[in-house]
C-alpha cells in the first residue's frame, strides 16, 4: 500500500477530528516512538543503550507478566529516574483484568506508586481505567491490546473516558489503522509492530486457565500454545499420533512471529504515535538484536523518506535472533496458510555468549559470560545499528590476570583484544550444526 492510498483510506469517510493534531500532523509528520519491553532492571538499561526511546514494564502485581522478573516498589523508583535521566519514558502495565476480590488490593497497588513518576500507566479492564481516572485525574492512561479495540469507534469512546493512547488489536489491517486515525484527532495509537503473537483474540485466551488453572488475564499464562501435542485416538488409547514432527517437537497452535519491518514507512505514514516491541519475557540479546534494527531503519526514513530503501541487511539480523518464522499477520489483510503458518518452530541460528561490561584497567574488555567460552571461538561483537564486529577469541583472563582457556556462565573475564565495545554492547556465536 504506497503512501497516497493510505492518505485515501485514512479520509474515506472521515468526520472532523475530535481536537488536537491536524489532519496534516496524522499523514507522516509525527515520528512515531519506539517502545521497548523491560522485563527487569538489565533488560531496561539494554533498551535505552540500543535505542529505545520508551519503556513498558510491569511491578509485582496486576501486570500480564506476573511470570517475568517485573519490579519491587524500590525497583520501579529506580527504573523511572535511570530511564528519565536518559530522556526515555516509562510506562507501567497495569493491565490484568480485576475480580471483585481484586480490587481492594488493586486500591492500595494503586497508592503505593503514586509518588513514582510514570509518564504512563497501560491498563485493558474499563473498571481499572475509571479507577485510575478517578484516583489520578491527569495521570495519563494507555489503553492495552487486551482491550481488544478493532474500529474508530471504539478508540473514540476510549478517548471520551480519558484515555491518552490506544494499543490497536493485532487484528487491525493497515488501511483500516489509517482510517482509525483519522477519525479520532489527538488520540494517540500505539500498534506491534515485532515480536509473539498469541493464537487468541489479541491476546484474550482461556487455554491456561483451563489447562493449568493459570490464568493468563491475570498475567499468570503458561504458554500451552507452544506445547508439544499429538492425536490420541479414542479406541485406542496410549496411542499417540503426532500432529506435526521435527527435532523440536509437534506444535498444532504455534503462530510465527509478527515482524512488520519491511513496513515501517506505511505505519508511519499511516498516523500512529507509536511502534511496539513484545518480549518481557524474552532475554537481553533478543531486546538489543530487535531494538537496534527498528530504531536504524526508523531513523533512516525519517531522515529522508524520499531516498529511504529497505535495507535487506535488517533482516538478515532478524533471523539471527530466536523467532518462530515472521509473518505480517493481520497488516496486509487477513493472512493465508502461507503467510500465518502454525506449524512453527524456534530458529536459533546464534547464541547470545557475553555482555560487556566496560573497558578493563590493564587493557581488553570486561565482560560477563552467559554462555561458555573458549579459546578459538568465532565471535560477533555487536553494537547499536547494523553493524557487527567478527573476531576470533585469542586469549582471555580472569579478573586477576590468570589466563584462560575456557570460561563459564555468569563468570567475569577479560577478552585482551577486544577494545572499542561500549557498555551493553553484547557478544554472540553462530550455532554449530552440533550444538
């Protein structure tokens, strides 16, 4: 879809903004933010230093997920000054959907975090919303996906009850997000643009709950999507069949990962505020691998739309991090067989094998290991950007100056040859065929 056909989309039948941001400001001359999940105080730090200029995190309650690291009161303070000090927001979820016995937990969850200067709360359920509403006039509030908001309408009503931002479902084609901002003036629209999609409706899904007893609307999901799973027959029961097989397992719900990166300049010209990342759950490299690619192809077009072109190397660094495949989802319409495979797998081509530290006093780079290494080892140094440094590992040594052959998780060594990596930069290996 080129640039004028979202134009026409987005004012076919369009009535007169709500107020706020002219017609003008919702065709491209808003640059979209780049939100980045931060599932502790590490993954934090590794958004901002690849580019993030937004956060989204969660505290120890009432988040969808309770299972991720997530932040004490203490934690969230210091989450919001080190972000705020870096000049990058921070959103808090908010977002489970409350029981009547919640609530009064929910109240003093509520007073707790009053003092912390979030510059937004994410919440889905229409009761937390009023309460936050009425609790924190001008506290600002985002609407989650959970909400499930698939029409110009909805985003509306959510505007007229406070809301500042809304999360479109995933389910939402391209042209009808255009014609979603056209209609609702200064309201904010937040949409994914990389990372998991759940098999349910944007996300509202029972299969926990009643597999597990887990319940994933309470930030409590266990993921049984991605379970192994096979036929049993009835008659013949102990006799499984499997549905699909390879070397990882049978999957029958697994959806391949969204990644729209080939589409950023019709999303951006579409009118949306913001492009979001999912993984809270995922791990630093996954962060840094993703946030680094959309914050250089973003920056690349709007630097000069006119001259801006794919750059086929962005993609080449997408499939170097763990994913299931990647698909456009719902963008372009609504996917094909070919386009929404759920047969899917994990492709893990790379390994994520260390995280810098800093430059060390007698020379090198400090690094902390996660995965083992040793001499010989073929490595990449990576960075923000595309860009990577190969280099083979030659010596190392402990933090005393003892020289190394081998290093293990969660031990700090010196790499002497490496100079030039900054703080957060991180160290990978390409998976041998063996490992």
């Amino acid at each position: 879809m080129t640039g004028k056909d979202l134009e026409r989309a987005a004012g076919e039948g369009a009535t007169a903004p709500a107020g706020g941001a002219g017609q003008g400001e919702r065709q491209g001359r808003v640059k979209p933010e780049l939100l980045a999940p931060a599932g502790n105080m590490e993954k934090l730090k590794v958004a901002i230093r690849y580019g993030a200029d937004a956060v989204y995190l969660g505290g120890k309650s009432f988040g969808l997920r309770n299972l991720a690291g997530n932040f004490s009161l203490t934690e969230l303070s210091h989450a919001v000054d080190y972000a705020h000090r870096h000049g990058v927001k921070v959103y808090l979820t908010v977002n489970a959907f409350a029981d009547n016995g919640d609530l009064a937990e929910l109240e003093r969850y509520l007073e707790e975090i009053r003092e912390i200067p979030f510059d937004a709360l994410i919440a889905a359920d229409p009761g937390v919303v009023a309460l936050i509403a009425e609790r924190y006039p001008g506290r600002e509030i985002h609407l989650s996906t959970q909400a499930n908001t698939t029409n110009w309408r909805s985003a509306r009503f959510w505007q007229a009850q406070g809301v500042k931002r809304v999360n479109l479902a995933r389910e939402m084609p391209l042209e009808q997000i255009a014609e979603t901002a056209a209609h609702c003036g200064d309201l904010e629209l937040e949409v994914f643009v990389h990372g998991a999609m759940c098999i349910s409706y944007s996300g509202r899904c029972l299969l926990s709950l009643a597999m597990t007893g887990r319940d994933a609307n309470k930030g409590e999901c266990t993921q049984p999507c991605r379970w192994n799973y096979a036929i049993v027959e009835e008659s013949r029961p102990g006799e499984y069949f499997p549905i699909h097989e390879d070397e990882s397992g049978s999957f029958i719900f697994n959806s391949k990962d969204l990644c729209l990166i080939e589409h950023l300049p019709e999303l951006v010209q579409s009118g949306v505020h913001s492009l979001k990342i999912e993984g809270r759950m995922k791990g630093i490299y996954y962060a840094a691998s993703v946030i680094r690619i959309y914050r250089e192809a973003l920056d690349s077009y709007w630097a000069d739309p006119e001259k801006y072109r794919m750059n086929p190397a962005w993609l080449e660094e997408l499939a170097k991090i763990s994913h299931r495949g990647y698909t456009t989802g719902f963008l372009l319409g609504k996917p094909r067989d070919v386009d929404h495979e759920y047969f899917s797998r994990y492709v893990r081509n790379f390994e994520f094998v260390a995280l810098v530290e800093g430059e060390a006093k007698g020379g090198g780079t400090l690094v902390t290991v996660r995965n083992r290494l040793q001499l010989g080892d073929a490595l990449e140094l990576i960075g923000q950007g595309t860009s990577f440094t190969r280099f083979i590992l030659q010596a190392m040594e402990d933090e005393d100056g003892v020289p190394l052959q081998v290093a293990h998780p969660n031990q700090r060594v010196v790499l002497k040859e490496l100079t030039g990596a900054g703080e957060y930069d991180l160290i990978r290996r390409e998976k041998s065929e063996k490992s």
